[in-house]
C-alpha cells in the first residue's frame, strides 16, 4: 500500500468518527511518514470532498450519534451536516504552523500593511525561515498565495479569492495531543 492510502485510510478511519478532524500532516506523523508537500498535496487532491460524503452518509450519521451515547435524531442531522460543511482544504491539508503563517498574512493585509518577508515571519512567529518558506509553498498551493517564480519564496501576494479559505474553519484549529504522542484536531 503505498503512502498516500495509508494516509488516506487512517484520516477516513478517523474522520467517520465525526470526532476527529486530523489532518494530513498529523496523519503523516502518526503513520512515520516524513512531511513532503507533493505527497499531502496529492492525498489532498485525492480526498477533497470525501469527508463530507463519508460523514453525511445517514448510516455514518446513526453510527457516530451511538458512540457518542445519544439517540439517533433526525433534527440534530442538519446541524451535524453544516458542521461538517465547515471542514475545508485548509483545515485539513495545513499543518499548524502552515495555519500560523497564513493568520499572519491576513493580519498584515487587514491592517493595510505590506506582506511580511519570510524571515520577519519567521522571527515573529519563532519558526526556522526554512519553514516559512515550504508554509508559503503549501499556501500557493491551495491558492491562498502567488509567489513569484523560483525555489526559495521571496514576492507573495494574497491571490484573487484567497477568501475562499476563510470560509468554515480557514485557518483555526484547536489540537489534541494526548500522552501516547498521538495528535488530532477537533472540529
């Protein structure tokens, strides 16, 4: 089984608990697998829309209403349902940092003031530099970004409809790291 499904298989394990909301790069971690952007930006492509298809399904819905030891409610579904509409490709195919850095785009442009360069990022956010610039790949990826041409980001701009990635979750998360390593996020 190669990478990709491995890491596909765990996240839809964990994501038709509706309690779980891991994301790639924890996946990836928690499998032994070592971060590389083609291969979450391939298991990204791979599932986008599954989750929801995979959480919405009436069965998924009664099976996740009894773990949680509550009777089965249609009324409660639509609730379920825009709560899992709320789940984007940024909340699942950014890491935590990757989140960091784009909140700290947002926060630079909303004030009126010029994009941040990788190294200021980097010192305000206490992250290596090296880091910032594979955030901002990942980030031009999703089209949140354009980077001018070359390995090493060093012109960015917000792309036309980065807003996009605003809706739902965007860029918040909230992560649970329990005492055996394991680490997920909730919605």
């Amino acid at each position: 089984m190669s990478n990709a499904e491995q890491v596909g298989e765990l996240l839809l394990r964990e994501w038709t608990t509706g309690l779980r909301l891991t994301t790639i790069p924890q996946a990836m971690g928690r499998l032994g697998i070592k971060d590389d952007l083609r291969l979450r930006w391939a298991v990204t492509r791979r599932l986008e829309g599954v989750w929801r298809d995979a959480l919405t399904s009436p069965e998924k819905r009664r099976a996740i209403a009894q773990a949680l030891g509550r009777p089965f409610d249609e009324s409660q579904l639509e609730g379920f349902r825009e709560q899992v509409g709320t789940w984007n490709l940024a909340a699942v195919a950014l890491s935590e940092d990757e989140k960091l850095v784009a909140r700290h785009m947002l926060m630079h442009q909303r004030r009126g003031r010029p994009l941040p360069q990788p190294g200021d990022t980097a010192k305000t956010l206490g992250l290596p530099v090296r880091q910032v610039r594979r955030a901002l790949r990942m980030l031009a990826r999703l089209g949140f970004l354009k980077l001018d041409a070359g390995r090493s980001p060093r012109r960015f701009s917000l792309s036309d409809g980065h807003e996009k990635l605003l809706q739902g979750l965007g860029f918040m998360f909230h992560v649970v790291s329990l005492p055996t390593g394991e680490r997920f996020g909730v919605p």
